[in-house]
C-alpha cells in the first residue's frame, strides 16, 4: 500500500525525536515518523520500532521516493516512516493499550463468558495468590518467570478496575489519576521543594505526605487503617513500625530479646485459657526483635520453613536407606541423622 492511501485512515503522527521519548503506541491505526534528520536519528527509531512493532513491514520515504521493506533491514537515509495498523491479534510486540484493548474485549457483551461473570469477591483470592507467586519467583531470582508474574499481578489489577468501571464504581482513568497524582504528591523531594540526601530521607518526606494525605487523626488511627487481612508477621511488623513514628520502640534489639525471654517463660507457666494469648504475645515479641535486627519476618520465616523441609526430605532418605521405618527409632536417633544432614549441608 503506498504512503498516501495510508494517510487517508486514521493514523498517529511523531516526529522523530517525541517518538522517541513516546511509549505507548495505538496499533490498529498507522504509525507515521518523520523529521528523521540522520543516519543515528534513524539508528534509533529503527532499535525503537523492533521494541515496540517487532520485524513488521514499513513503507519508507525519501527524497520523495517510496519504497517498501521491513525494520530489521531499515538502512541508509529516510524522511518519513510509515506502518500500517493491524488486528490487535496480529500484533508482533504488546503495551500496556493493547492489554487494556485485550482485557476491554474478553469483559465484552460477547466476549469470553467467565471473565464477563467475575466480580471483585469471585477473584479476590486470585490476587494473593498471583502476588505470592510473584514473591516466590523474586527469592527464586528467576527473571523470566519474574516477567510473567509481574503480568498476572497486572491483570488483576485491570481486571478489577474493569469489574469497577462496569458497576459505575470508578474507570481506568481514575485509578490511574489517583496513582499518579499519589506519585506527584509523595515525592515531594522530587516535585516539590524538599530536598532528600539518602533513601531514608525520601522515605521520610514520603511519609510525612503520606500523613497529611490520609488524614491521620493519631497514630493509633494510622495502625488501625493497616489491612487487617495481611499475613500475620507482616501485620505485626507493620504495626510495630507505625508505633515506632511516635517514638514507642525499643532503643535497641536488647530490650526486644528480653522480652522474648519474658514472654517465654509466662508461655511456660500459662493455663489453658491463657496459653494462646501467651503464644501471640511471645510470636509478637520475636516479631519486635528481628525487627530492630533488620530481618523481614515474614521471609525469614518462609526461608526457615524451607530449610526444614529440605533437611528433612534428606532425612528421610538416609532412614529409608536403612531399611527400617522413621518410627524404629527414638528421638535422639533421628536427632544424629539431623545432625548428619546439617554437616552434609555445611561440606
């Protein structure tokens, strides 16, 4: 197709150097560059292009002249470049439009039916488990199933700003104005006239917006607005951290390891209808302690658990290569095979 039967649809026009800086691109009406000044101008509107289209073909114009060829093979000099629209399914490379597209037309009148059913309850355990996943492809350090982790947590989130819009609730552009205007307004050392030297003074500028932001009427309001559904270390941890912004805390992991010595022994002597307001007390001291000591109790707990399990898969075969059963053997004889398995660890 020439150049001018393209330009008689819709299309989308950049000069070079915006298209650059530009991230997002409609990809079912045409895309027009020009102003391309040079041989590195082109260079890098071709490595821009292969990003966003991938290898599709493009019309090319030059001097008046047109010819037609693909990116990969974009060379020498051009003025204008032109690629056509095309189907969203047909599409070489995806951005975040597209994905809206794609969300918008499984959540149509005659899209797909179980999508088009789900509320916000329905799908409410989805997110925790694709946040999960997440996390666990973080420890893993595995970056292409970080990559499509970060994509499911995504689509939750559109999916329920979708659900939202449908209900009359609120639309894409208001979660988005509300994210970015959150941005613009916590990072005043960034946007406003505060200036911050390290990490820990931006997180504090950040906080103190945050507090003006909410409307904390104390801290007690602050905590009590902490989500009462999070995992419970992390809600203690969140909660001990609020309170240590009005300066109740300990002045260092001292105090906190004597009250887990404290809490230790009231576990110990408690009754029966005490005894689990004892636990919580003890688990909340631990909580304290590896605070201040710069552990994230949730992870470190995780990671524990994880170490067990695999001490004691390793366990398990050295007995069964015994030919005797777990149960043949006392306590302090499987403690030896434990032992055995952590030297194995350490060699």
């Amino acid at each position: 197709m020439k150049l001018d039967e393209i330009l008689r649809g819709s299309y989308q026009r950049y000069i070079a150097r915006d298209f650059l800086s530009a991230h997002f691109f409609d990809k079912r009406i045409a895309l027009v560059v020009d102003g391309i000044e040079d041989a590195n101008a082109l260079r890098e509107v071709k490595a821009k292009l292969l990003d966003s289209y991938g290898d599709v073909p493009v019309c090319v114009e030059s001097d008046g002249k047109e010819h037609a060829t693909t990116v990969a093979k974009l060379d020498g000099e051009a003025d204008t470049l032109v690629i056509e629209g095309c189907p969203l399914t047909e599409c070489k490379r995806f951005g975040y439009g597209d994905f809206d597209e794609l969300m918008r037309r499984l959540r149509a009148d005659d899209g797909c039916e179980w999508d088009r059913a789900q509320t916000h309850e329905s799908i409410r355990i989805n997110l925790i488990e694709e946040a999960y996943e997440l996390v666990d492809a973080i420890d893993s350090r595995d970056a292409e199933n970080i990559r499509e982790e970060c994509g499911d947590v995504l689509m939750q989130a559109v999916f329920h700003t979708l659900i939202a819009e449908k209900n009359g609730e609120f639309d894409s552009y208001d979660m988005l104005t509300e994210l970015c205007r959150k941005l613009i307004d916590r990072h005043t050392h960034i946007f406003g006239t505060n200036h911050a030297n390290n990490p820990d003074e931006a997180l504090a500028f950040w906080n103190e917006a945050k507090k003006k932001e909410k409307k904390y009427t104390s801290t007690a309001d602050s905590m009590d607005r902490v989500p009462k559904n999070l995992p419970a270390l992390l809600y203690a941890e969140k909660l001990q951290k609020r309170a240590k912004k009005s300066g109740f805390d300990w002045q260092d992991p001292e105090g906190a390891m004597d009250k887990i010595a404290e809490e230790s022994n009231e576990l110990k002597t408690a009754d029966d209808a005490h005894r689990n307001e004892e636990g919580g007390d003890l688990l909340f001291a631990v909580v304290n302690a590896l605070r201040l000591y710069g552990v994230e109790p949730e992870m470190a707990l995780k990671e524990a658990s994880a170490k067990f399990l695999r001490r004691f898969t390793r366990l398990e075969q050295l007995v069964a290569e015994t030919g005797k059963p777990m149960t043949d053997y006392s306590l302090e004889q499987l403690d030896e095979f434990w032992e055995r398995v952590k030297r194995e660890e350490r060699a």
